[in-house]
C-alpha cells in the first residue's frame, strides 16, 4: 500500500446521526451552552438526516469542534480530504488511530465530531447495526483535520474521523469503532500539546468510560 492507504484504510465508519433530542450529559460542562444550542439547532434543521461524507457534487457539510483562540467553537466542515481541488482519491474518510502514533503532522490539527450514534454493516449478513450511548447521550468522535480548497477556489476545514480497535464485545459486528472523546478531555484533545504517541495512548485511555455506554443495536433496514 502506499503511505497515503496505510494511513486512512481500515474498518470505516461512513455515516453517522446526529439526534435533535439529544441529552447534553458531561458535555454541558465542556463547551457553551450557546455551541450546544447552535448544534441543536443544526440537527433539527436537518431533520437528523444521517451524516454521510462529503461528495464533489452535493457539498453537505457537517457540524465539527474545533479550539479557536483557546476555547470550543462550532463550524461546518468537509467529511474527507481535499486534494489538488478535488475530493482524494484515497479513502481519506476515517484515519487508523495506530498509524496517527507514529505520524505528529496529521495530528496538529484535531477536532471533535458531534454525534449521537453511528452505522456499521455486520458481514456476511449485511446487516446494519446502530451504536450509540444507552442514554442517548452526546458523543465525540476525535477526528483530525485540514485545510482543502476546491476547484472553483471555495475553501473547507476538511476532517477524517479516527478509528481504533473496536471492543471485544462488538467483535461479531465489527472489528473498529471510531475514537470516543469524553467531555473531561475535550480541552487536551482540541489544543493540547502532547507528543502524538502520549496523546493518542491518553485518549484511548480517556475513552474508557465511554465505551462502556456504547450498545450495539440490529436495524431493520440500512441508515
């Protein structure tokens, strides 16, 4: 594989949801009560349409946290990697959280992915699941981000959502799941300093309580 492959392919998540009514939980503590209603309001005007990536053609974008002076702020950004104009002919979607150790430069830019749960294709059944917190909670998917401009000149914050090895106890359905960033280290994750092997072992270890949330639920048709 080339080093652009070895990097981003792997189990991927490529779509997730973003529930109105989602509960706020530990959140509320970590950004504004101003992001959190702007994030809101986003999700019902989407009428919790699932997240999907961004195409060259319909330019959805999606709600993304980013540290802006210091402090947790919400803008819309690109789902994928933008490369001499067009979208990357890699799959840029999802980043391995085992190679971002060993790469520092693809992770000076980070940010948190705002969901309440996300969609996997269990094989050979071909059946989707849906994971989310059993209380509906807010979730953050750690993701890294940079800049892209299109062909016409518009310019994005463009991001890959970070996956990890998934939990033993999901193993049937799937062998990743994306990085789960708890309130409590938002701030480090967003602007903290630490080399990226010490930066992604504390977030795995940060994540701890939160996969403990997740629940693994069969759908009886596809997100």
């Amino acid at each position: 594989m080339s080093a652009p492959e070895e990097l981003y392919a792997g189990g991927m998540c490529a779509s997730y949801g973003l529930d109105p009514r989602f509960t706020e939980r530990d959140y509320v503590d970590a950004v504004d009560a101003d992001l959190l209603q702007k994030l809101r309001g986003w999700a019902e005007e989407n009428a919790d349409e699932t997240l999907r990536p961004t195409g060259k053609n319909k330019r959805n974008l999606n709600p993304l946290i980013v540290s802006s002076g210091g402090a947790p702020t919400l803008e819309l950004a690109w789902w994928g990697y933008l490369v001499d104009g067009e979208p990357a002919k890699f799959p840029s979607i999802n980043s391995r959280s085992e190679r971002l150790r060993d790469r520092p430069a693809a992770l000076r830019s980070r940010a948190i992915v705002p969901a309440t749960r996300w969609f996997e294709m269990q094989k050979p059944s071909r059946t989707w699941h849906s994971f989310a917190a059993e209380d509906d909670g807010l979730l953050g998917m750690a993701a890294v981000t940079r800049p892209g401009r299109t062909s016409d000149g518009a310019e994005f914050t463009c991001y890959s959502i970070i996956m990890r090895p998934g939990l033993e106890r999901h193993a049937g359905v799937h062998e990743r799941m994306p990085l789960l960033i708890p309130a409590g280290f938002a701030p480090e994750w967003l602007s903290g300093d630490a080399p990226a092997q010490d930066l992604i072992d504390a977030a795995l270890g940060a994540a701890s309580a939160e996969d403990q949330r997740i629940r693994a639920r069969p759908m009886t048709g596809r997100p």
